[in-house]
C-alpha cells in the first residue's frame, strides 16, 4: 500500500510538472518553435514506440522471478539497447537524409538537432529497461522520486534556458538530451548500488526466457494498437480529397461524410483505455504461456 500510495502522488505530481512545462514551452517558443521542436522528435519518437520490443516488461517480471540472474538481465537489456537502439538511430539518420520521403515536411527540420536526438535512442532504451529491471526489484519509491526529480530538473531547465536566456528551440533539444543521458547515468548508480548490475555476463538461458516473453506481447501491444486505429489509419483506407465545390468529402466508401457548414465537436476515442488492456491482456497471455511451458 506505501508503493501504490507513493506512486499515486508521483503520478499526480509529474502530469502537473508536465502540464506547466507544456504552458512554458508554448508562450516561450510560439508556433514557429512548437513546430520546430515537433519535427526533430518525429524519429526518437517513433524509435522509442517500435524498438523496444516488450524488453521493459519482461524485464520487470524476471527482476522479480529471478533476483539471482538480475546482472545477467541488465548486460542484455544493455546489448539490446545498444544493438537496436543504434540501428534504429542509423536508419532515422539514412531516412532524413534521404529526404524523409512520405513525411517532406521532415526535411525542413534543423538536421543538428535531429542526429542528435537520434543518438540518443539507445540511452533512451537503456534508462527504460533498466528503470523496468529497479521497479521488479521493488524499488518503487528511489524510482518515484527520480522521476519526479527528473520533471522538476526539466522544468527548472526550460524556465532557464529557454525563458530566461533564450536559447529556443536549440536550449529545449539540449535540454532533452542532457535529461535523458543524466537519467540513464542515475538509474545505473541506483541499479548498481542496488546488487543489479556488476561485472559484464551473459546467460543465454535467460535470455532465451525473456525473449519468449517479451516478443509476444510487444507483437499483442501491435496489434491492439492496429485493432482500434481510426478508421483513416487502418490499412487501406484511403481518403477523398476534399474540394470547394463539393458538398462533402470522406472515406472511398462513403462513411465519414459531413455537413461542411456545420462545425463538429471533438470526438473522444477510447484508445487510450484500450491500448491499457491490451497491453494488460498481452502480459496476462505471455505470462500464462511461460509459466505453463
């Protein structure tokens, strides 16, 4: 009950920190910045939503099913996040000078910031796997206090950088990037402190184990993601292109037709809820099937 108790207020203390950061970011940078900062985390972003492949979720699980092999655990979430996470890094960097094609309005981003942002990816991976391996530990609370530090760091960061000095959209990407970096560098010392992390080793029976575990329900999440996307992202759809001269514009087969004189009200998705479950039901699924075999 602590745990939960703690987390709770963690959880209510960051959406606050994170909604205050938002509000600074927006009056300080305007939309010409907002723009701007929005497309060079187009890449990280994407990298950190497909690359980590369910890792911090088994890793969770087996820092608690087996406190003996927790070393072994965060050496190949680290070589997973090097391997992947450089990878990823690699192909953002050969997409955007390609030309981002699909997405031109990429290319017009500030190409310092965006191989930047790229090269973070695998401390990116790194701080999340391993933040996942501190949690099945059961320490809970150092977590929840680095995560709030983290917010207020990144708080105090905009307000003086990028309000007080005006450094725009380059003080806010240096800022992401010294956060994350700065977070992985904490979550190892408290991981190393806490028994969990020693000398490099390799188990390739654990590795086997948590890899059984964590594909599956990365692919569940996948799908869940795909099963409850709009009907304009499904696979396929295609959409009418709108003209002056027509009385509406939709989907090919006539669904999504609206009234262009009328203003509609925002439309409320439940996706947010379903992608929880889904995950949950992912989790439930790979965990039945491990403890089964």
């Amino acid at each position: 009950m602590r745990n939960i108790g703690s987390t709770l207020v963690t959880r209510a203390v960051t959406i606050v920190l994170a909604l205050l950061s938002s509000i600074v970011l927006a009056r300080v940078l305007g939309p010409e910045g907002r723009g701007s900062f929005a497309l060079v985390m187009i890449l990280p972003s994407l990298a950190g939503t497909i690359g980590l492949l369910g890792f911090e979720q088994a890793n969770a699980v087996y820092a608690g099913l087996e406190p003996l092999r927790r070393r072994a655990l965060a050496w190949q979430s680290a070589a997973v996040a090097a391997g992947m996470g450089g990878a990823l890094a690699a192909a953002g960097a050969i997409y955007f000078l390609a030309g981002a094609p699909g997405l031109e309005a990429l290319a017009s981003a500030p190409s310092t910031f965006v191989f930047l942002l790229l090269a973070t990816i695998p401390a990116q991976f790194v701080l999340l796997y391993w933040s996942a391996i501190i949690r099945g530990m059961n320490r809970i609370q150092p977590m929840n206090l680095l995560e709030v530090g983290t917010r207020v760091a990144g708080l105090a960061g905009i307000v003086v950088f990028v309000w007080g000095l005006d450094f725009g959209v380059a003080g806010v990407v240096w800022l992401e990037v010294a956060m994350t970096l700065g977070a992985a560098i904490v979550v190892g010392v408290l991981l190393w402190t806490a028994g969990g992390l020693g000398l490099p080793v390799w188990d390739a029976g654990l590795w086997r184990r948590v890899t059984a575990f964590a594909l599956p329900v990365h692919m569940g999440t996948i799908a869940v993601r795909r099963a409850v996307a709009p009907p304009d992202k499904q696979p396929g759809a295609r959409r009418v292109r709108c003209r002056r001269d027509l009385p509406a514009c939709g989907h090919v087969d006539g669904s999504g037709l609206r009234d262009p004189t009328r203003r509609s009200r925002p439309t409320y998705h439940p996706l947010v809820f379903v992608q929880v479950r889904g995950r949950c039901c992912a989790l439930a699924l790979a965990a039945a099937g491990h403890l089964h075999a």
